[in-house]
C-alpha cells in the first residue's frame, strides 16, 4: 500500500500523507473509518484535506477543494487514502525497534 500519494495541480507538487499527529487530529475532529460506508462522500472528503496536513497545512481549503474536484477516479483515492490512514494508524501498535532506551512496562495484580 502507498504511503504517501504525490499530486500535480496548477504548477505545484503536493505530497499528501498522514502521520501520527495529523491522523490524531482527524480523530479529535471525530473522523472513524467506520463513517466510510454511511458518509462516503463527506469521508473522502475528511481524508484528503487531512492528508494535507502533515506537508501542506498552509494550503487553503479553497485551493485543496478545486484540487479535489479536478481529481479522476475518486473511488481508487478514497481506496489508497483508506489505506494510507489505515497503516498509520496500525503502525501505532507495532513494537518499536530495538531495545536501547526502550520503557518497560509490567501488569500488577
């Protein structure tokens, strides 16, 4: 799955993607994934001004909004942008890399 998707749109290059703290963010602004089936347009919507946040915060919704209606084949970016939360947000429970320096943790009964 991509981690990052790359767009053209009048003359600049955008890369949209998500991180811990922009899909943070979309959670807190009560974004779930589950709202895809019920809420597919709104949801699409959510997600791609939300993969601007990490990179390109800055851009105004006006611009990201025309840069989305110019966008072809939406069912296939909501797929990879689905996705591209989806693997941020599972990365949040896999262990991190190495021993040194990492917290211990155990359950008392």
């Amino acid at each position: 799955m991509s981690k990052k998707l790359k767009i053209k749109f009048d003359g600049a290059e955008y890369l949209l993607e998500y991180t811990r703290t922009t899909a943070l963010a979309l959670e807190q602004a009560g974004f779930s994934l589950s709202d895809i089936k019920r809420k597919p347009v709104s949801s699409l919507m959510v997600l791609f001004r939300g993969a601007f946040m990490a990179n390109h915060k800055r851009v105004e919704t006006e611009t990201v909004d025309r840069m989305f209606e110019s966008m072809p084949d939406k069912t296939k970016l909501l797929s990879v942008l689905v996705g591209m939360y989806d693997e941020t947000v599972s990365s949040l429970m896999e262990d991190p890399s190495g021993d040194e320096g990492n917290a211990e943790w155990t359950a008392i009964p």
